[in-house]
C-alpha cells in the first residue's frame, strides 16, 4: 500500500521547478490525461504570454482597461514593475505599511471601537474575493480576542 501511495505521488506531484514551485495534484480527481490536456490548453491560449503580461505591468484587464496588480503585492521593495511608465512597486509597500500599522494597532488594542473595546470585529473594505479579505484578518491575528469577517 505504501508503494502505490508513493507512486501516485510521484506522478502527481512536481518537483519545486526553479522558482521553488512544488504542485501536489494529489487530492484531486486528475489523470495523466487531464495533465496533459490541461497543458495543451495553456499552451494553445497563449498562457506564457499571459504571465510575461501580468508580470510585466500590462494591462490585462480588459473589463477594467487596467493592469492587474497581484504580483506587486508580492514584490520586494527594490523591484520595478510600470504601468503607464511608473514604478507602482513603492506605492503597493506604502499601503502595505498603513496596513501593517493598522494591524498592530487593532492587535495592541491602541485602537479601541466606538464604545472604548478593544475591537474584535472587522470590514475589510477591498474589491477582492473574500479569500483576499480573510487573509487581511489572518495578518491581523486577533490573538487576545474574536476575529470576524464581514463581507
């Protein structure tokens, strides 16, 4: 049993690639097949492109005629990613720092609600998937108290 749980791990999984990428296919209805259908799609879509796009500050969204801009979230400080010809890096960490502030002052208890208590309760008010505002409150870490999302 073992040794057909390591095979199909193997064929399951991906070694870390160069970016320390490691994919784990294995809880998932997939097949060989479908691996292999899934990267004849992404070829014949053009998706490579699609990420150089992305990566690069062009603006992809086509609904919004904007650039999408999650890699800078994750962008160290040093790094340069323009839009319209300007580095939008600095301006990402400069709101990353007031979240990071605000974060410690909810933690600390600094900052108290309407009612003078500590708060336990809060709206992240972002147009981003719910999953984007449950990580803000997991990087707030309620630790002494209740954490809620609404959304």
């Amino acid at each position: 049993m073992a040794a057909t749980a390591e095979a199909l791990l193997e064929r399951l999984t991906s070694a870390p690639d160069e970016a320390g990428l490691f994919l784990d296919f294995s809880k998932n209805r997939i097949t060989n097949e479908t691996l292999k259908l899934l990267l004849k799609l992404a070829n014949e879509s053009g998706l490579r492109s699609r990420i150089k796009a992305m990566f690069s500050g062009e603006k992809i969204n086509i609904t919004e005629n904007r650039a999408v801009l999650h890699v800078a979230l994750r962008a160290p400080k040093g790094a340069t990613i323009l839009v319209d010809g300007k580095n939008v890096v600095p301006d990402v960490h400069a709101v990353l720092e007031k979240m990071e502030a605000f974060s410690k002052r909810i933690r600390s208890g600094a900052w108290k609600g309407h009612i003078g208590k500590r708060i336990s309760t809060v709206r992240i008010g972002i147009r981003q998937p719910h999953n984007i505002a449950s990580d803000c409150l997991t990087a707030i870490d309620f630790s002494r108290g209740e954490a809620h999302l609404l959304a």
